[in-house]
C-alpha cells in the first residue's frame, strides 16, 4: 500500500533545519513495517539526515557549504536570479533532494543522534513543498 502527502513548508532562513518532528506530525499512521521517501520539490533546497542534539553541527555544515560553493563565484553564468542562486541549485545537488527512511514499530528507524535536517540554501526561498511517500 502507498500514501502520499504534499506539506508546505513555512518560510525557513537560509541554513540547516531539524524538521523531524514535523515530518511525524503529519504521517497520521504509520505501517508496522516500510519506507518513508522524502522529497524536497526545489532545485534551490536541500535534505539530509545528520546530528540532530548539536546545533553547532548546523552551523559547521553551513560555514562548509559556503565556502565550498561560494556566492559571486566569478565564473557563474546563471546570475540572474541573484547572487545566492546558482549557489543554491550546487548545493542542492550536492546535498540531495530526497531521503527514505526505514519504518519499524510504526516509527522512523532512524539513529540515536539522527534527525531530518531540511537544508535552505537561499537568502529567501519562500515557503517550500514536500512530498511524503509512504511504502508498507
């Protein structure tokens, strides 16, 4: 059996977001046992699993990010849309657009110290969508 639901996500500030709790806030019921797929429907936004109890982990990935893939990067061509656009759409592609996640016990599986991290790499992205595809 599959579920699916699309959520709008509020507007976040650029960096790295737990949204873990929101993700099972809107799941009504899970399957004793499948796979949750998550997908960020933008090309200018990220998501990844990581350290969910230390913020700085956030932070460090930010800082990292951005000097990986700099703003105002001399040879970036697509500028139109501002100058931590294209940056965005690297980052982006770096990071992913989609996870899928065990479910047991009608719960994510996830790690100890693992939470839903949803990734912002624009200054301001807006509000964004999420599908969430349930597999039991």
């Amino acid at each position: 059996m599959i579920f699916q639901k699309e959520i709008t996500l509020r507007d976040y500030p650029r960096g790295y977001h737990l949204i873990t709790r929101l993700i099972e806030e809107n799941l009504d019921e899970m399957p004793e046992r499948g796979l949750l797929n998550i997908l960020v429907k933008h090309t200018s936004a990220g998501i990844t699993l990581n350290e969910n109890a230390d913020p700085s982990v956030r932070t460090d990935f930010n800082t990292f990010l951005n000097d990986l893939v700099p703003e105002n990067y001399p040879h970036f061509q697509h500028t139109l849309e501002g100058s931590d656009d294209m940056p965005a759409h690297l980052k982006s592609a770096l990071i992913g657009q989609s996870i899928t996640i065990p479910v047991t016990n009608r719960r994510l599986n996830l790690g100890t110290w693992q939470g839903i991290y949803f990734c912002e790499f624009r200054n301001y992205g807006g509000s964004r969508k999420l599908v969430l595809t349930l597999y039991s």
